[in-house]
C-alpha cells in the first residue's frame, strides 16, 4: 500500500483536484455570468433614467433663447415699419452686431427675400426650400409668430414674425452658445461620464444589432435600446467570474490539504504496526536457543542439508565442551571428626575433592 500510494499520489492528487473542479465549474459559471447579467441590466436602466433626466436640462435654456430672439424679430419689425432704407444690407448687418443674431432675412409674400444681412441670398426663394417651408404661414399673417429649431442642431434657432406695413415675413437665424452649451452638458455621452461604474463600461452605440447579452473583446456586453438611444454596459470576463476563480482555487487546496492530511494519517498508524513486527522478530531470533543437529541425523535429514552457518556453529560448540571445567563427581565418604588423627594433607586432599 505504501509502495503503491508513493507511486500515484500524485496523480491521486490531480485526479481529485480536477474533478472537484469540473463538478463545480459550470454552476458557478452560470451563477456569476447571471449575477454579473442582472448588476449590468440595472446599471442600464440607470443610465437610460439618467439620459432622460439630462435632456431635459437643456429645455428651459431652449425654451428662454426661442423667446428672447422673437422679441428680436419684433423689434426688426418696428423698426421696418417707420423707415424702409432699414432694409440695406450695411443696415441689416448692424442690426445683426446690435442684437446679437447670426441673419436677418426679410421675404414678401411669395416667400422671396427682398432683403437680407447675407447679400447673397437676396432672391431666394424659402417657399421652394423644404427647410423653410413652415415660415410661409406668417407671409399674409401679422401676428404671426414662429419658432423653430433646426433637425440636426438644436442650437441652431428661427423665429419668424409677420410683418405689420405689408405682406411678408421677418426671419431671423441665430446659432446660439447657450443653448449649445446646455446641449453639450446633456448630451447623451457627458451624462454618462458623470454615471458611477464601478469598473464597468456604459456607453453609446449606434443603431443596429439586436439588444440582448453576447461576449465581445474580452467582455460581457448586454445592450438595450430605449426612447431611440442604444446604450452597451459591459464587463470583463476576468470580473465577471472573479469570485468563481477564487473558489475553485480554494477548493482546490482544500482537497489537496484533506487528501495530504488523509495520507499522513495513515502513514503515522501503518509505522509502529511494521516497527513492532520488526521487534517481534528480532525477538524471537534471540531468544531461540541453538539445537546443535547431530551429524547423523543430519545425513538422514535430506530436507535439512548442512551448510556453512550450520558447520561454524557445531565447531564452536565443540570448542566451548573442550574448554569447559571438568566436573568431579562428589564421594559417599564422610567428614572426619574435628583433631582426628590424619593432618592437613588429608584436610586439602578432601578440599580439593
């Protein structure tokens, strides 16, 4: 047993190791890869609650530029119902530094400028100009009184205000800072930047592909699309499933440990067991005494064949019969009295009998 535990101990080991291991690995797998799912999709909607918030920041700011640069387009109004020679392009241009407006467009009914603080726009037709075409409601309307924003920027403005001496349209263009500014701190990717990750990714992907969960790069990515935005959280694999490595590689020691433990045990009980069979014997080969075998029953015995150990013992024992002190066998006679007749000779001579 011990030869055999010496020689696969170590595959016993890895045995034991990697099976405990590939019991455990995939539901940890699934149980870290679903917790690190459900933390990524509320980080999602945390993002997704934060945008919605964030664009409506800008509203106001919007909302307060569109009213100031009406009153504007009134004032040009005014100003062009007393006096006509207002209708230069020198004049249109100080009208522009004064108010702080980009343009000044002034169209008759048909929506053709008849004047304009860019020269070259003069004879344009807005009512042919898709972009333009909502401000032909106030050519034949005084009191109209129009505002829009551009599509693709918001921080571009138009207030548009019929004229009150005769038919058109006053519009102005003004491509205003502080609604680009409040723009820029709501915008989807600056709202983000403020957002608590805790080492995770959020950020925003352009449309297409499906929303749900997949593995890009190195990362557990889940996508969602929301109010026409498509924001991605994603995750490292090596975060994701820290925890489960971490735990398999403390399964594993303990194995090791248990299995290493398990063995010593054994080797410490099998050890005295070998060591008294060991003693026993020596034992038992001292204290048996030495039968020296006759030469003739030795020739009889054939089981029994002499050898050199056998022949190197007889030889001693002989040797030892040779040496010993020769016994002298005691007599009947009898002690003499004390002072009898014979003298010392016979008192030695009984001593040494």
């Amino acid at each position: 047993m011990v030869r055999f535990l010496r020689n696969w101990l170590v595959l016993i080991l890895a045995g034991i190791l990697a099976t405990g291991i590939a019991i455990a690995f995939v539901p940890l797998s699934r149980r870290e890869e679903t917790r690190a799912k459900s933390e990524l999709s509320l980080l999602l909607e945390q993002a997704f609650t934060t945008v919605r918030e964030g664009k409506t920041y800008a509203d106001p700011v919007v909302a307060a530029e569109e009213e100031n640069l009406m009153s504007k387009a009134h004032a040009i109004v005014r100003f062009l119902e007393y006096d006509d020679s207002l209708l230069q392009t020198d004049a249109l241009n100080a009208f522009c530094s004064q108010l702080s407006v980009d343009r000044i467009d002034v169209a008759n009914l048909q929506g053709e400028l008849i004047a304009s603080s860019d020269a070259a726009r003069v004879g344009l037709s807005l009512a042919d100009d898709e972009s333009f075409g909502w401000a032909m409601a106030a050519a034949d309307d005084p009191a109209a009184e129009l505002l829009q924003t551009d599509a693709a920027d918001r921080s571009l403005l138009y207030a548009c205000a019929g004229r009150t001496d005769i038919d058109g349209f006053v519009l102005l263009t003004r491509d205003d800072p502080f609604v680009d500014d409040a723009l820029e701190k709501s915008s989807t990717n600056e709202l983000l930047s403020k957002l608590p990750y805790n080492g995770d990714l959020v950020f925003e992907s352009t449309a297409g592909g499906a929303d749900g969960a997949f593995y890009d790069k190195g990362c557990l990515c889940i996508r969602q699309t929301q109010d026409g935005a498509t924001l991605i959280a994603a995750r490292t694999t090596a975060d994701v499933y820290r925890m489960r490595n971490a735990a398999l590689a403390a399964f594993g020691v303990i194995a090791v440990c248990a299995v290493i433990c398990g063995i010593a045990s054994y080797l410490l009980r099998l050890e005295p067991v070998v060591v008294l069979d060991e003693t026993g014997a020596d034992e038992a080969a001292d204290t048996e005494p030495d039968i020296a075998i006759p030469k003739k029953d030795r020739g009889r015995r054939g089981d029994l064949p002499e050898s050199a150990e056998e022949r190197e013992i007889e030889t001693q024992h002989e040797r030892a019969k040779k040496r010993a002190p020769r016994q002298i066998k005691r007599t009947g006679r009898k002690k003499p009295p004390d002072g009898g007749s014979q003298g010392g000779e016979e008192s030695f001579e009984q001593m040494v009998e």
